[in-house]
C-alpha cells in the first residue's frame, strides 16, 4: 500500500528526514514512535503530499506520488488523516462536518452522504451527536467525529498523528477505542503515537525514528522488549 524509498525532506537547511525507507502491507497496523523533532509528522504529511519532498520516491498503491495537482487530489482520496488537533469546521454539526467532503469531493448526494455520515456516526458510538456543533463536544467526542469524516471519504489508507496527545487522560481510551475496532476490520494504518499500549496490543510492526531517520524496526515484542538499539533503550526509558 506504502513504498518510500530514500526520501529526504529539508526546511530550508534543516534535513529532517534523512534517507527514510518503509513500507506498509494492505492490512498492516504500523506504529511509529520517536523523540518530539524527530521528523514523524514530516514523514506523514510526505505520505499524503502535504509535504513535497525533495529526494526518493514514495508510491501510494503502486502509484508514484505526483507533484501534479489533479493527481494530489486523486491520491489523497485514498488516504484518511487525523491530526493531534481535530479542526473540525466549527460552524457545521457533527453531521454536516462528515457529509461536507464526500459531497463536495466525491459528488454524492446529500442523501447518500447523510446515510454514509449516519453509519459513521454509529461506528464512533455518536449517533445521538448528529445535530451539536464540535463546540460542545468533548475533546475526545471531537476526535471521534474527526475519525468519522475522515472515514467518509471512504480511504484505503488511514494515517493518525498523536491522535490522543491533546486529550486529557479519561478520554484517550475511547478514542484508541474506535482505532482498535478499525484496525480489527482489515484498515491499512500508520500511526505516530506515543500509546505504548496500542502500540503492544495492535502494532504489527513498530518503528523508532529519531533524528530523522528509522534506526530499528520490528514486531511489538523485538522493540520493546529487548531493544538493542542504545537510542530506542534511551527513549524507552524516558517515556515507559
Ligand atoms: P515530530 O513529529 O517527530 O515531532 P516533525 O516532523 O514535526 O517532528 O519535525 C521535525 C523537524 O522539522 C523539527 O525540527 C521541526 O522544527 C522541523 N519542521 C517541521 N515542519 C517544518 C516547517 N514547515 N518549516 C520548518 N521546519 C519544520
Ligand atoms: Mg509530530
């Protein structure tokens, strides 16, 4: 579902990513933790053209990524996205939030899009939120409704960064929740996190960046349990 070979992404004169290479299976949970700075976010928004990259090659389902605009648009119906910040539109409910970009992007219609947006709703467990606005949702209802529109688009890929890092503690469950339940139907997933128990219990595959590189790699078990990289033991013992 994932290629990237050799990418290397600078600000400036600031190399942030540094020669990355990673793949994901259609299927495959990968998880992926690191220093803050490292260049995690980066490596994502490189994943759905957020970020141009300046060298290497990423393909999204055997498809190159393009710097053509019409392609961008293309590729990243494929792909979902959640952010540590929901940014949902403030002014449209919950249903309307979800209903926008299939309507918008996709041309469905707008009995189509609220019964997709309704069966999302119900998915996330807020099918009694249809008609609140996000302001009176709590931090972790927000991100659930955040989940559900990016689900609208109906994506093959799903990509989270610090999904929970912005909710208090209460309600980081229900949200990894409704990731659990999502990663269990088959979805492809890349997920930064710092959730070392999602990343134990769901992760196939765990991978360590730091310093804008992935320095180890492997099942749940062979990072965190015997981790032989002395960068992957620091990290480990600062955040477990
Ligand atoms: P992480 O998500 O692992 O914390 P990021 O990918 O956000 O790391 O950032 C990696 C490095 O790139 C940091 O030093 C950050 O300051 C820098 N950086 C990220 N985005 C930009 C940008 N748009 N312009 C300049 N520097 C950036
Ligand atoms: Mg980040």
């Amino acid at each position: 579902m994932i290629k990237v070979k050799d990418v290397r992404k600078s600000f400036g004169k600031l190399e942030v990513l540094k020669g990355i290479n990673f793949n994901v299976a259609s299927g495959e949970v990968v998880v992926i933790i690191g220093p803050s700075g490292s260049g995690k976010s980066t490596l994502l928004r490189c994943l759905n053209n957020l970020e141009v990259i300046n060298d290497g090659k990423i393909f999204i389902m055997d498809q190159m990524i393009s710097t053509k605009q019409k392609e961008i648009y293309k590729m990243r119906e494929n792909i979902g996205m959640v952010f540590q910040r929901f940014n949902l539109f403030p002014h449209k409910t919950v249903l309307e939030n979800i209903m926008e970009a299939p309507m918008l992007v996709k041309k469905i219609s707008k009995n189509n899009a609220e019964n997709l947006a309704l069966q999302l709703l119900k998915k996330v467990g807020l099918e009694d939120k249809r008609s609140v606005y996000p302001s009176h949702l709590s931090g972790g209802q927000q991100q659930r409704v955040a989940i559900a529109r990016a689900l609208a688009m109906q994506p093959k890929i799903m990509l989270f960064d610090e999904p929970t890092s912005a909710l208090d503690p209460e309600l980081v469950g229900e949200v990894l929740a409704v990731m659990k339940d999502l990663a269990k139907e088959g979805m492809t997933m890349v997920v930064v996190t710092h959730e070392m128990g999602f990343a134990r219990e769901m992760a196939d595959r765990v991978v360590f960046m730091d310093d804008g590189k992935i320095l180890a790699e492997g099942s749940p078990k062979e990072v965190f349990s015997n981790p032989d990289q002395p960068r992957l033991r620091e990290f480990l013992n600062k955040i477990l």
